[in-house]
C-alpha cells in the first residue's frame, strides 16, 4: 500500500514517465531515513539517558520525525491544490 501511495504523489505531481523511477527512488530513501537511523538513535539514547529520560528522548525522536512528515505532506498538498486551482 505505501508503494502506491508513492505513485499516488507522483501522478499528482504531473511527473513524466521517463523520471518516475528516479521519483519513486528519491521518495523510498527520504521516506525511509527515520526508519534507517532509528535503531541506532535509540539504542545510544538508551544506553546514553538509562529508565524514563532515554525513553523519553526517544518518543521526542520519533514525533520529531513524524512531524517534518506531516509538514512536508501539507506542504506538499497545498502546492497540488494550488496547481489545481489555477488550471481550474
């Protein structure tokens, strides 16, 4: 489901064809990055900050990621929107 999501965006963009693959490579690695990093993040702020303080961190972490998500998404659907509209 996330991979169509992915072409979703792309097609809502108005991408070419000719770069959808580099699109959709460019959006797995931004999208993935939290995902890269979150083990090791969270292990040295465990091991760093031990009982509730590390935890914590962590939870500081993780919404501090989701939230550049959402803000990189509204951004996002306000260009498209705007787009939309001057066509319209």
């Amino acid at each position: 489901m996330v991979r169509a999501l992915y072409f979703a965006v792309i097609d809502e963009l108005k991408i070419p064809l000719k770069y959808t693959g580099m699109a959709v490579g460019f959006a797995s690695v931004i999208g993935c990055l939290p995902q890269i990093f979150i083990y090791s993040i969270t292990g040295n702020l465990l091991d760093a900050f031990p009982g509730i303080q590390g935890y914590r961190y962590m939870f500081a972490y993780e919404f501090g990621a989701a939230l550049i998500g959402a803000i990189l998404a509204l951004t996002l659907y306000r260009n498209i929107k705007k787009e939309n509209n001057k066509k319209a």
